[in-house]
C-alpha cells in the first residue's frame, strides 16, 4: 500500500531510531517486534514522555523483560502485562526479540449516539402455541441468562431491581462500581428493564427482562478507560462464566483500530472470550461522517472489527414498527474493517433515540438535562443514540435466544441472527450486516435450524435475508470475483447448522435455492447506497480492496475535501433524526 511523504519521514526516522538504540546487535536475536500505530508514532517521535504499552507473554518473562530494560509493570494481565516506555525505550522492546508485537493502551469510550416491536421481541417473549401444539415456540425472556454488560457500571434503578447478581471494577484507581457516567445503567436498561415500573409510554421494558445482570466496570466518571482495564474485566468474565452463567456479553465502546485484529490485545480477549462460550456483542462505533458531513468508510472500531464479535451498526426506524423503513443512521461506522478489510458490521438494530434508564446524579444526567425524558430520583428516563444502543438491543435478542435453546453454540447464534435478519438496502453488507434485528424469526431459527426458513423464503413470505458470513478479509474480493457466494441447499442445511465449521470464511452464504439477494449486483449488495454516490463524491481505499464499480483504488486522508475518508475519531454529536 504506497503511504504519503510524512509515512515514508516516519519510517525512515523510527529507523534511525531502532539503529540508535540498538547498536551492533547479532542476527540471532531475531525480527524487530510489530508497533500498533500509536505506538510507531510515539516511537518516531523521540518523545520522553512515557506511554502504556500493551505486552504479552508470561509473568517471568515478562518481569525479565521489564526488569532488563529498567521498566515499571503498571498492571498485570492475564495473559500479559502494561508497561510504560518512551521513544527510545520502545526502540529497545522492540528489538529485545521475546515478544513479536507492542501494542499500545489506548483510551477506550463509549459508542453513543419503539425498539421492542421494531426488532420483535415482544412477539418472542410471547411465543405461539401452534396448532394443537404442533410447531410451538414457547415464550421467552431470558429468565436464568447471565449477561455481563462490560462497560461504565450500573447505578440502582427502580426497573432494575434484584438484577445485578455481581459487581466489579477493572477502572485504573477506582474501584467503584457505581455508574457515575450514566452510560452503563442506560445499556444495562435496553437489555433487562422491568416492564411496569415507567412512568412514561417510551419506555416500555429492556429486551430480555429476565436475565440476570453482572456489572463490570471498566469506564470511568467521564466513560473513559483503558483498554487494558478493559482486557482485565473481559478476562474476569471468562474467569466468572460458570458461577453466573454468563451466556453472552455487551462491549459498547471502542477505540481507533491500529492495528490488524490478529495482534490487537482487545480482539485477542474477544476470541479467548468467545473460544471459552461466550458470546461477545461489539458497538460498531460512531465513525460514519466526519464533522463536515462527509461520508466515513472504514470506521469500524476495536473491538467490533474482530472477527469473533458479533458487531452491530445504528438503525434509524423513524418511529414505526416496520422494518422496510429502516436505514442506517449517518453516524454508524462502516466497514470494511482497516487493515484487514473485513466485511463489518454484522447486522444492525435500532440505535436512535433509544429511551433507557438514567443513572441519578451521573455525569450524563447532570451534563445533558435536555436528554431526560421522565421519572425522577432513581427512577429516571433518557434518551441517547448511537451503536452503544444498538448492541443491548442485540445482545437481550441473544439472551432470548440461549434461553430458549441453551445448546446453542457462538457460531449457531450469529447464524440465527443473521439469517433471520432483513437486509437493508441503503445500508448494504457493509453498513448494515446481513440486516435489521428480526428476534422472532432468529428465535425460530435457534429453536428449529435453518430449515425453518425455507417455506418462507421459497414463498416470498418474509423479508428474512438468510443470509451469514464469517469473514477475515476475503469476502468483498471472492465476491467481486464471482466464487464467494453459496447458496445453500435443503441437504446443506441440516449439516452446516449442526456444524457451522462446514461454511467457509469468506462466503457470503444464502438459504435456500431461490434467495433474492443472489440477484442483487455484487456493489448493491456490498455497499447500498455507495453504490449510486456520484464521482464528486469519490470513495477512497486500499490497494487491495474495491470501489463500487470493481477497481481497485488508494487510501485518502481526513484531510481530502469532498472524499469519502477512514474513520479515526470520535464523533460526539450523533445522527440528530
């Protein structure tokens, strides 16, 4: 990928700076280790200031490693350690060769920006009797479900009582576990809140009100973190699983990717928490429009670039229960994913101006008076938007789901949602998944296999997509290309459901012989809307990936007018609609 004159200064200095540093140093003590971005800029900058870096590895070794360059241990890991280094003591680590990459600790925070009947779960915690019994869906609400909401802590509500079976925080130098933010007790309300306890009619209960809730902290009074704190309390999930049942867990917050997802130390807790059962629920982020009102591509945010996470972009659903109205919100990150170009989110729901609980006395709750909606002391409502919201919703759909069929397995989940989804056309693969959250019809799905949407597809009778994908890169390519799509047939069905390993990565794949979406040209499908932006509106990318005509094409920079650029900051001011 060719870089700009500043990327090539970059280089060339952070290598007199390794020389530097090193001296004569023997070949055997092997490859210099990979920098994340951050820390290649601070590197390159011969700064003294020290920064937190992210390193993995055992506790020996890694006490050996502090200990020989003359580095403090600010926190232990469980798989690693942060130590704090400037410039030219990460010109050291680096080439000190006992570990392949540095990553740094960057400031994790929140992903701010009708929900119940819009994605169908009300219909799914009713259920249906079918006839005489036959093809029953009993009712669910995710009684019994441990869902870990990683996040700035749960404060006491009224719609939460007798929910939170455990508390913890993981925030450097405090150890509170109230939510003096207010953006932990809104989520913890989108997945769990009583029904019969608002005072208003836009708050009517969470998605899955019969979970049980663990609180871990991780953000603190301003909904900032870091990730190592972060890695910490996913760490402390895994560890804690089987005393709460912890089933499935929310992360709505993120940082800027700087690196690939494969050396990402927040990812990598993602995949362990994932290998270990859990299902892992990731904000896409708020990264769709820059500040001038540019369109974003590529804004995805760490964690929910991963390829283990089940990450959820913003829906607009403009007040109806309709989902042929849905779009996606300007402000919800796009993929492809940076650095690996994966294709990201995986489906979408609801996230603009969801109303949810309001923490008493919180920095949100005191800041922004205008976002109250109703009640008072600890049984207030407010309303915020943004990805942070579209996640609970996804994940209280999950708890519903493992209630009802609690053999499902991480990938079996992720297929039912996606199938069951419907795909929204402006938003496309790469703004908005296979889809809309449709929970019935994933709740179907998990309760009989994907056989069950084959009537319906085959009649036209449903806007389920039925379509699912894991991707680490090739996707967009494979299907440019013409080999990436599989559709799926009755005989497959049974045995990729059974076996989701059977499906290959990188295939967008489709239920059942006749499925609309195999007619849709390959940029529609991809892009949406992108598809039909004119050429003063350029869209600019990698070398290896495409624009929506096929071609190959380059990166640009936040500083190019009129194009369409990577999303790297934060967007503070969400979608207003």
């Amino acid at each position: 990928m060719a870089r700009k004159s500043g990327s090539r200064r970059l280089f060339v200095l952070f290598t007199l700076l390794l020389a530097s540093a090193i001296g004569v140093r023997s070949s055997a003590q092997g490859p210099l280790a990979h920098l994340s971005d951050d820390l290649f800029r601070h590197a390159s900058s011969r700064s003294a200031d020290r920064v937190r870096v992210i390193v993995h590895g055992s506790r020996s070794d890694l006490q050996a490693l502090a200990t020989r360059h003359r580095l403090t241990v600010v926190r232990w890991l469980d798989e690693g350690a942060v130590l704090r280094a400037n410039a030219a003591e990460l010109a050291s680590l680096a080439a000190d060769g006992v570990v392949d990459h540095l990553s740094g600790d960057p400031i994790v925070q929140t992903s701010m920006s009708i929900s119940n009947k819009s994605t169908a779960a009300d219909q799914t915690r009713s259920g249906t009797g079918g006839l005489l019994g036959i093809g029953a869906v009993p009712g669910v609400t995710g009684q019994g479900v441990g869902v870990a909401v990683v996040d700035s802590g749960i404060s006491y509500h009224s719609a939460l009582a007798y929910k939170v079976v455990a508390n913890v925080s993981f925030v450097t130098g405090d150890s509170s576990t109230n939510d003096t933010y207010g953006h932990g007790t809104h989520v913890a309300g989108i997945i769990a809140g009583k029904s019969g306890v608002s005072p208003t009619s836009l708050y009517d209960s969470g998605i899955a009100p019969g979970v049980q809730l663990v609180n871990v902290r991780v953000l603190g009074a301003r909904g900032t973190g870091y990730t190592s704190d972060v890695i910490a309390g996913i760490d402390w999930v895994i560890e804690n699983r089987s005393r709460y049942n912890i089933r499935v867990m929310n992360l709505s917050l993120g940082h800027p990717v700087g690196e690939p997802s494969a050396t990402d130390p927040l990812c990598e807790a993602v995949a362990r928490a994932v290998g270990a059962g859990i299902v892992v629920v990731a904000s896409a982020g708020n990264d769709g429009q820059s500040a001038e009102g540019n369109p974003i591509l590529g804004g995805i945010t760490s964690p929910g670039n991963s390829p283990f996470a089940i990450t959820v972009g913003a829906l607009n659903t403009w007040g109806t229960t309709d989902r042929s109205d849905d779009s996606v919100t300007s402000y919800s990150s796009r993929g492809p994913t940076k650095y690996d170009l994966a294709v990201k989110p995986d489906l979408a729901a609801p996230g603009n101006k969801i109303v949810s609980l309001e923490a008493n006395h919180s920095y949100l709750s005191a800041s922004y008076p205008v976002l109250h909606r109703a009640g008072k002391g600890n049984n207030q409502y407010m309303q915020l938007s943004g990805t942070s919201m579209a996640a609970p919703i996804v994940t209280g759909a999950v708890a519903l789901l493992v209630q009802g069929t609690p053999g499902l397995g991480t990938a079996q989940v992720k297929m039912a949602l996606q199938a069951g989804a419907t795909y929204v056309r402006d938003g496309g693969l790469l703004g908005a998944g296979a889809g809309s959250l449709n929970t019935w019809t994933s709740r179907k799905i998990a309760a009989n296999g994907l056989t069950s949407l084959t009537t319906t597809l085959l009649g036209g009778l449903t806007g389920a997509s039925g379509a699912t994908y894991w991707d680490a890169g090739t996707m967009s390519a494979r299907l440019y290309s013409g080999v990436g799509l599989r559709l799926l047939s009755l005989l497959d069905l049974s045995r990729v459901w059974s076996n989701p390993s059977l499906l290959n990565v990188g295939d967008l794949n489709l239920v059942g012989p006749v499925n609309l979406l195999a007619l849709v040209p390959t940029k529609q499908l991809l892009w949406g809307e992108v598809a039909g932006w004119t050429s003063d509106e350029q869209i600019i990318w990698g070398t290896t990936m495409y624009d929506d005509d096929g071609d190959q094409i380059i990166w640009g920079t936040s500083g190019d007018d009129d194009q369409i650029i990577w999303g790297t900051g934060t967007m503070t001011d969400p979608d207003p609609r």
